[in-house]
C-alpha cells in the first residue's frame, strides 16, 4: 500500500526535474537558433492564457504547496519576479530543495487532514488526499504539460520522453 509521501514527494519532485529539463532544452534551442530567450518566455500558446514564465510559477508553486500543506508547515512565497531561464531554474531548484526538507514521518495521516485553499475568493475545503489528487498532481502537470507545449509549438525538438524523464 503506498502512503501519502510516495505519492505526493517524488511525482511533485520528478515533475519538476523534468520541467527544468524541458527548459535547459528550450534554452539550448534558442542560443542554436539566436532567438532571444524572452520571445520562449513570454510565448503563450493562446492570447488568453497564461506565458511560459507563469506556467513555470504556478507549477512550483502547486508543489511547494501541497508539499507544505501537506506536511503542516506554512507555505513558502515566492517573489515571481523571474524574467530569464536562469531565474526559473533557480525556482525550480529552490521548490525541489524545500520539498526535499519534507520528511514521510510528516506526511502520515496526512490524507484525512483538511486542507483549505482560497482560490479567487472562495475557499475550497479537501481532505489531504482530494487535495493532493484531485487538486495540486492535476495542476501541477497542466502547468508542466502546458510549459512543454509551449516550446514545442515554438519549435524545440521536444518528446514524450523529455516530459516523462529518464526511467527510475
């Protein structure tokens, strides 16, 4: 039977690895190709959703969020002030290294506690295990899966194995 920590830190932690590879990937396209790197990051794949610097964002903030929630700390904040791939690597590596702090011993019993959110004004009540897998794993890969959309319609010679990351 897997426990609220196997199912919560190393997908959480994966997605990210593989969301930072995706963006050395698209980086590396750039500088092949001389585009400028903000052209990737600003791009969105429709005018009314969100640019590849807020995909990235969301996507760790939804991590560090259900990790802390989770484990009954208090979320961190983050500025969101990035504007280069450095800066969202950095991110990404500061999400992964506060998920790494969460131990399994605080994540037992974790899927009966409540989790309340407040998305636009309205506060939405789970038990852990709603939120981490109907809520935060759910959002976490539409923010990743829509970062690696977003390169690959620019033109990055991106696959499914980029998206998935090596076999572990």
């Amino acid at each position: 039977m897997l426990n609220m920590y196997e199912i919560a830190i190393p997908p959480l932690k994966r997605a990210l690895s593989n969301l930072a590879t995706i963006l050395k990937i698209g980086e590396e396209h750039a500088d092949a190709k001389k585009i400028e790197h903000a052209v990737f990051l600003n791009a969105r794949l429709f005018p009314d959703m969100y640019p590849l610097i807020r995909q990235v964002q969301i996507a760790t903030d939804m991590s560090k969020g259900a990790a802390a929630r989770l484990a009954g700390l208090e979320v961190p904040k983050y500025e969101d002030n990035e504007t280069s791939f450095a800066d969202l690597h950095a991110r990404i590596a500061k999400t992964i290294a506060f998920i790494d702090t969460v131990k399994p011993a605080q994540l037992e019993g974790s899927e009966s506690r409540e989790v309340t959110i407040t998305v636009r004004k309205v506060d939405l009540k789970f038990t852990g295990q709603d939120y981490l897998l109907k809520w935060a794993n759910p959002n976490v890969y539409f923010h990743v899966t829509t970062a690696y959309n977003i390169l690959r319609h620019n033109g990055v010679e991106l696959g499914k194995p980029d998206f998935l990351g090596p076999r572990t």
